[in-house]
C-alpha cells in the first residue's frame, strides 16, 4: 500500500502531458470561468481590433487608388474609414490588454495560493522525496510561466490568427497569382524555421538542465553554509556550480549561432519573396497602366500596395505564431508540474477507510492518552527495503512515562514519527486510548500532542512569535501579547488570520511562566529586546541548548495530552543537558500528560514507568529500569554497561 505513493507523483506528469497543451488551457478556463465576463468582454474587443487591423490595408490601398484617379470625394472618404479604423483599433486594443492583464494576475493568484496551501497539505513522505528548491520553483517561476500565455501572449495569439486567416485570405482576394508566387517562396522558410525549433528546443532542454545542476549546488552550499566554510570548500563549491554554468553557457552559444545562421536564411528568403512579389506584381502594375484587360491579370497600384500589406501581415503573424506556440508548449511544461502538485492527494488525510474520522477527547483534562504501537510494520519510502519496523510492540499507560531506548538506527524515532502521524504503519495500528490513530482527526491529536526534538526548528520571528506557534490565531502576537508592535511592516493594515480551533493569544504571563519552568526566562530576559528578540533564520542567533529551551518552553504553553521527547538532550552541552533535563523533568511531574521520550543517554530514562529496548525494528524487552538489569545477557543491561565504562553515565549511580 505505501508503494503507491511513490510513483502518484510521476503518474500524475505522465497523465498530463499524454493531454497536453489544449487540457490545460481547459484546466486554466476551469479556474477563470468566474471571470467570464471580463474574459467576453476581452474577446469581443479583440475580434473587432483585428477586423478593423484587417481592413485598415485596402482603406490605404484605396487612398492611393483615389489619388491616381485624382477623385477628392472617394479620396476623403477612404482616408475617413482609415481613421475610423485606427482609432477603434488603439481604444480597443488597449481596452482588451488591460482586460487579458487583469485576468492573467487574478489566475496567477487563485494557482499560487492553492498551490502553496496544497503543497502544505502535503505529508512528510512527500517532503522526504521532494527537493525543497524544486518546490520553491515550482511556486514561483512555473505558476509565471504556465500563465504568461494568459497574461500576455493568449490575446496575441487569437489576434494572430486572425491576422494570419485575414491576411491570407485577402492576399488571394486582391491578386490570387501574386498570391500563389509568394507562398511558394514561403514553403522552404517554414521548413527551416521548423527544423531549427527542433534542433533549439532540444539544446535547450540540456540548458535548463545545466541551470538546474547549478541552482542545486546554490542551494546545498548556502543551505550548509557552516559546514561549506569549515571544510574549506568554498573553491569546491564555486567549482561545482561554473561546471554547470559553462556547460550552459556553451550550449547556449551553440544555440545563439544556430540562431544567428536560421535568422540570415530566413531574411535572405524573406527578402528574396519581397523583391519577386514586387517586381511580378510590378510588372502586373505596369500592364494595367498601359491600358491592359480590366479583367485581365492588370494590378492597379493601390492594389499592389494593399497586397504587399496583405502579405506581411500574413507573414508577420505567421512567425508570430510560431513563437507563441513555443510560449505554449513551454508554458504546458510548466503546467504540467504545477497540476501535478495540486492534484497529489496527501495519503496521510482525513479520510479513514471506512467512515468518518472523530473527533479526538482524552479521556479527562488533566491525563494523558493510553498510548501503544501493536505489531507495527514500517519502511521510509525513500527505502522501501529496509523495513525500520518489524512488528513492534510499544505501550505507556495514561500520564506514565515510557521510554524507548536502543542501538542507533533501531527505529526509536521512527516511532514518534508514527505518533505524529507523519506516517501511516504499513501493518498493525497505532492507538490512542484504544483507537485507531487513522480514525481520529488529525489536526485534533497534533493541536494535543507537544513535540521537542533533537533539532529544534524556529521561525525567522520573535521568541514570542515561536513560543505561542499555532496556539492562537493573531497576526501581530507581539502586538497583543507585549502591547508594542515590532513588526516591520510597521502600519500595515492588521488582519486576523482564522484559524480551526485556535484559541486567544495566551497572556505575558502564561508565557513567563512556561519560560521559567523550562529554564528560558533567564537568558530570554537578559536580551534587550526579551521575548520580542528576533532569532534569525533557523534561529542562528541562539545556542543550541538556548533553541532547545525555547522548544521546551513551547511544549509547556501548549499544555500537550501527549509530549513526545525525541534525544531532546542529545544534541547539547552537559550544562545545557542539565537545565533541559531539569525543565523536562518538571514537564514530567506534572502528570497531565503521557510522554514518550526517545533518549540516548539512559541516565536519563531511569525513572521511567516502562522502557522499551529497540532493537532490529521490534521490542527486544520491556520493564522497569531494575526489571531489565536483572535479565541475564539482556541488551539494556549491556547498553548502560557500555555507557558507564565509557563515563558518560555518572549519574546513573550505579
Ligand atoms: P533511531 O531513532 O533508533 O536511531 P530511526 O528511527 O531514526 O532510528 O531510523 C531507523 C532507520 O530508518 C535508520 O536506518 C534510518 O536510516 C532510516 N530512516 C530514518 N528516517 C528515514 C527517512 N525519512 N527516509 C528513509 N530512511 C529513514
């Protein structure tokens, strides 16, 4: 059943380019159907800017005509209709740009914000699989690119056509033989043009690829900025991503001379048609004026001119054409993408099975959820082999401590990713006061369930802002909590963002006192700006134990049923260790919730009222701390031998 997932997103691009570019301009009408009106009236002008565009050459050819007849009435008149012409032809055009415009934004708008809330919808699997700067481009560059046929170039594209069937047309109706001669010359400057389309697109799909290697390279070396500098790598990196950028730029001179050699041809032919056409229509001019068969294949000189007007219109929109049809497809491309992100459906979703999910309500307010994992089989994915989970067993009573411990790689976080529901188990269930995880709403048991991992991830934000996250649904928290706005926007108008079952902003003083239990008031007080200090991008300007309080912290303000505690101390100094722990410990004492605690150091677990050992993907034993130690040969007694001889583990006081 996991194995599904993996290729839905592949499916999906498949799908949609087997459709190509004609269903996603119905996919784009589904979206702009509410703009029905403004597209009409788009339309509508458009139709009569190009009637006006093709009739303004025979009005001119008709002037000259006039003039040589030396006819002042049927000359005014001529010159009246031209006029006519040109200024339906500015107002409306202008109108209907406008019109295309503001319909091209309002469809950019409607994607990219479903795009974004449906990439947010996405579960964890997805984002194990997805490439964050993928995502990124897909959000911006993808949704301009599938649009700007919209925005910019469907009108033009109609308008085209139009010129493209009038053009032609008329050119057949003023002098079918100049007609013909000049569509011969026409055949080999499409081939042409066609072939080295061909040729370009190809070339270029190797340049986006190069681009694509260099942006990756862009965003793994700033991503790991830290790591790039202590390693001395900046040269390696900047290597990296001018291999990338010299095989694009190769290919792209490649391209640029090919180009460069298509554009003489085709001028050379273009122009070739332009001498012919005039010195065959010339010569038709030159028999009328000697008095030739009105009938006969005579041209009058207003004729000849609105030929030649004829035909480069046809001409013109005919290259016109070309070039938006390679708008489209590139533009399909992009579609392609971003239809497929809107249409992956998260397999971690509300819908269970059978029926509807509920509503999760622990049993009382102030005690935890019975919590167990029954013969739980698991693999990532990403490794569909590997299979992390091999039927285990877990289980914490309500407000109890239990603990998971083991061998590295075991799959104890696994375990609390499973809690989380960032993952479904492939067999078994995992339970919450003995339901079925998959039937209980999902926001409601993640709103309950408090999470301190071994990496605390922290918003751009104040502490203030990271502290109260997803508890309330102000847009200014600074503003309501600590009465100054800090924002930098400064009088932006202020909004409420609503939010399913958020609560109000909790008070300054809820928010010391879930800081002093978790160790934080003291170092957050001691910065100038306290709880509205900025901790910059991934909170770079607090120390790891300093990040891991304020998680901690958070987990207090939320009053969790269930705290998920996943090597919370793991990553810190012994000092910062101890105040953790000390903060955690409190957590614990308070017994309104059930905790699972992931830890690496077993001192830290003694106290627990069940530990689990895992090992291999299952539970290789379960009791209390003297329970195991009395197992003979048992892999928890080993464990925290191991972990005194190696002096880690003083406090253990064995
Ligand atoms: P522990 O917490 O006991 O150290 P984990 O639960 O983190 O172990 O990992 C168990 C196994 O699953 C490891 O072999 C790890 O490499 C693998 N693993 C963890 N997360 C992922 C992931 N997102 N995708 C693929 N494999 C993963």
């Amino acid at each position: 059943e996991g194995g599904i997932r993996g290729d839905r997103g592949v499916r999906n691009e498949t799908d949609a380019r087997e459709k190509g570019p004609v269903s996603h301009l119905m996919r784009v009408w589904s979206v702009v159907k509410s703009e029905r009106l403004m597209v009409a009236a788009a339309l509508s002008s458009l139709l009569i800017t190009n009637a006006a565009e093709i009739a303004s050459p025979s009005f001119t050819g008709s002037i000259l005509d006039h003039v040589v007849k030396n006819d002042r009435k049927g000359f005014e008149l001529a010159v009246l209709y031209l006029t006519i012409s040109a200024v339906v032809q500015s107002v409306l055009g202008a109108f209907k740009a406008t019109c295309f415009r503001i319909v091209g934004r309002k469809i950019t708008w409607h994607i990219r914000q479903n795009l974004f809330s449906q990439l947010l919808r996405q579960d964890i699997a997805f984002f194990d699989a997805a490439a964050t700067g993928d995502l990124v481009s897909r959000l911006g560059n993808d949704v301009t690119v599938m649009t700007s046929p919209i925005t910019t170039t469907l009108g033009s594209f109609i308008g085209s056509l139009a010129r493209l069937i009038g053009g032609l047309a008329c050119s057949f109706i003023v002098s079918w033989r100049l007609a013909l001669l000049a569509f011969t010359t026409l055949v080999p400057a499409a081939y042409l043009t066609k072939r080295f389309a061909m040729w370009s697109s190809s070339l270029n799909a190797h340049i986006f690829t190069s681009l694509g290697e260099a942006t990756k390279t862009v965003n793994d070396a700033l991503g790991n900025i830290r790591t790039v500098k202590s390693s001395a790598c900046e040269d390696l990196e900047h290597k990296k991503y001018k291999r990338s950028l010299d095989r694009a730029l190769k290919e792209g001179i490649l391209d640029a001379k090919g180009a460069g050699i298509n554009r003489f041809l085709g001028g050379l032919l273009d122009e070739g048609s332009l001498v012919i056409v005039l010195w065959f229509g010339g010569n038709l001019a030159l028999q009328h004026m000697h008095g030739g068969d009105a009938k006969g294949p005579g041209l009058t000189v207003g004729r000849l001119i609105a030929f030649q007007l004829y035909w480069s219109m046809f001409n013109n929109s005919f290259e016109n054409m070309q070039n938006l049809l390679a708008t489209f497809t590139r533009s399909a491309g992009a579609a392609t993408r971003v239809w497929s992100l809107v249409d992956s459906f998260p397999d971690i979703n509300d819908e269970a099975g059978a029926g509807s999910v509920q509503q999760w309500l622990p049993a009382s307010a102030s005690v935890g959820p019975k919590v167990e994992l029954r013969d739980a089989v698991f693999a990532y994915q990403m490794r569909e082999e590997v299979r992390v989970l091999q039927g285990l067993d877990v289980s914490i009573a309500p407000s109890e401590v239990g603990a998971l411990v083991g061998p590295s790689g075991g799959g104890k976080s696994t375990v609390i990713h499973l809690l989380l529901r960032f993952y479904d188990p492939h067999e078994g269930q995992v339970m919450l006061d003995s339901r079925d995880l998959r039937s209980l709403r999902l926001q409601d048991v993640r709103r309950k369930t408090g999470l301190v991992s071994q990496e605390t991830q922290l918003f751009a934000e104040s502490i203030l802002y990271n502290l109260a996250y997803g508890l309330h649904d102000c847009d200014d928290i600074d503003a309501v909590v600590l009465g100054a706005s800090t924002n930098s926007a400064g009088d932006e108008e202020t909004s409420t963002i609503t939010i399913d079952d958020a609560g109000e902003a909790p008070t300054r003083e809820q928010v010391l006192e879930a800081c002093e239990m978790a160790q934080a008031r003291v170092f957050i007080e001691s910065f100038p700006d306290g709880l509205a200090t900025r901790v910059g991008e991934r909170g770079v300007r607090l120390s790891g134990g300093q990040r891991q309080r304020i998680a901690v912290a958070r987990a207090f303000l939320r009053k969790p049923r269930l705290l998920l505690l996943d090597e919370a101390t793991s990553a810190l100094d012994s000092e910062s260790e101890a105040l953790v722990q000390q903060a955690l410990n409190h957590l614990m004492e308070q017994r309104t919730s059930t905790v699972a605690v992931v830890a690496h150091r077993l001192s830290t677990v003694r106290n627990a009222n069940a530990i689990h050992v895992v090992s291999g993907g299952q539970c290789a034993e379960r009791g209390r701390h003297e329970e195991l130690m009395a197992i003979e040969d048992g892999i928890y007694k080993k464990l925290v031998k191991t972990q005194v001889e190696a002096g880690a583990t003083s406090a253990i006081g064995e």
